[in-house]
C-alpha cells in the first residue's frame, strides 16, 4: 500500500493506547479501502461513530490526510470523543497529522443531520453496540446520507469475540439483512493475524523488528487465500461495502 506501512500504523496504535492487533487490523481495513477509492471520486468523508473499545479510528484519519479528503467524525459518547480529541491534539503538536477532522458531538448516533451527502461513509466496530431499532434507524440514515459505505463489525462467528474482547458481534448473514436496498460492491471477512482478538497490550519498543513485520505482511496476503468457511471461524471482522443510489427527499 502506497504511503502507509504496518510499522506506521503500528506507532499510530501505540499513540492511541493500543499495539500490535490494532496495528494489523488497521493495515487490512485501508488494504482494502485503497483499492475500493482508487477509482472513486472521493472528497468528503463521514466516520458515523468511534470503535466502542479498540483504538479511535485512526486508520482512517491517517487515509483521508494522505488522500486528501475532508474528514468529519461524529460520536454520542463524552468520554470517548474527550479522548479522541487528546489523541488529534497529539499528533497536530507532533506535525504528524496536518488537519484537524471536523469533530460533531451528539447525544444519540442517530440523531445526526446533514444538508449533504457524503461520498464515503465508514465504520468499525459501531454497530454490534446498538439496539435492533437503533442498527434500522442508523441503516436508514447511511442510505440518506452517503453514495458508498464501508461497515467493518466484530465477526460473531468467531467465538473468541465474547470469550476474549469482550465485545458483540454480527454475522455476516445478519449484516447483510440490514442492507436490503443497498448494492453491495464487496463483502467478506479480514483481519486474521496469528493472534487471538482483544490481545491485551503489552508494553512494547516503539518499533518491532523488521523480519517479523515482514512476515505480518506475509501473512495478509495469505488470509485472503483461505476458505470462506475457516475465515468465517477466525476472522476479527466481517465488513460489507455499499453503494446507494441517489435519494429525494
């Protein structure tokens, strides 16, 4: 991938309190963003909500900076959004992020309103927290308010979820009945590092070494090669990309 390398995302991990698998979780999800955009004309750009637990969505703050886009972040919780603005402080006064996003706060996800549509809409790790009501409504408004959405979620087939993050889940089934007027472009599994999910952080060098990074690297390229069926089993994410026609209001 052009610009962005596993042992970067890895020091943007650590800035969010995070290492090594968000670092690898990071480096599919934008694998797989870069090829989506490369033949989109992509501008404005809307994160609908911060991850619950792991890291802050830098990945993609990092993608629209080097892609040039105009990035707006919106969230519910205080405390998670009083964090990740600590974060984007951080890195401003270490010349390592050279715009700051557009930060809206709310007091209910799904009480954000725009006058535009965006031409991206991304998410992970949002929607496995919401109420069935709330996943609908949130659904209802992508479709208004975005021409392609890309929804990354924890994959509940992987049993590892419940048992070591601590996290919800959809299947991939399920994720797709939320999606009945959408055109899929692209849906699957990703992030499969040789470690388990909710891996715990463990105090690291600010740089890992470079043979090891390069069998990281390997080993993405070999998870896509695997079977759907023992994807389904060991994947961490499971992701559906969008495409909406325009809406009148």
């Amino acid at each position: 991938m052009k610009k962005i390398n596993i042992n970067t995302l890895y020091s943007l991990a650590l800035t969010e309190g995070e290492g090594l698998g968000t670092a690898y979780e990071y480096f599919v999800k934008l694998k797989l963003l870069n090829r989506f955009v490369k033949d989109k004309k992509i501008k404005n750009v809307l994160i609908y909500g911060l991850p619950e637990k792991y890291g802050f969505s830098m990945d993609f703050i990092l993608f629209g900076q080097i892609n040039n886009f105009n990035i707006t972040i919106v969230d519910d919780r205080k405390e998670r959004t009083k964090s990740f603005e600590k974060i984007i402080n951080n890195l401003i006064k270490k010349d390592l992020l050279l715009k700051r996003p557009r930060i809206i706060k709310l007091k209910r996800l799904n009480n954000f309103k725009s006058n535009k549509r965006f031409d991206l809409l991304v998410c992970s790790e949002v929607m496995q927290r919401l109420s069935n009501k709330e996943k609908v409504n949130y659904i209802k408004l992508i479709q208004k308010i975005s021409k392609y959405a890309a929804l990354f979620v924890p994959n509940k087939d992987n049993k590892m979820h419940s048992s070591l993050s601590k996290l919800d889940g959809l299947s991939l089934d399920k994720l797709k009945e939320y999606l009945n007027k959408a055109n899929i472009l692209d849906i699957g599994y990703i992030d499969m590092p040789p470690f388990p999910p909710g891996l715990k952080r463990n105090k690291r060098k600010e740089q890992i070494n470079s043979l090891f990074f390069l069998l990281l690297i390997a080993w993405t390229r070999l998870e896509i090669l695997l079977p759907k069926i023992i994807k389904k089993r060991i994947a961490h994410i499971c992701y559906i990309i969008i495409e909406y026609e325009n809406e009148k209001d």
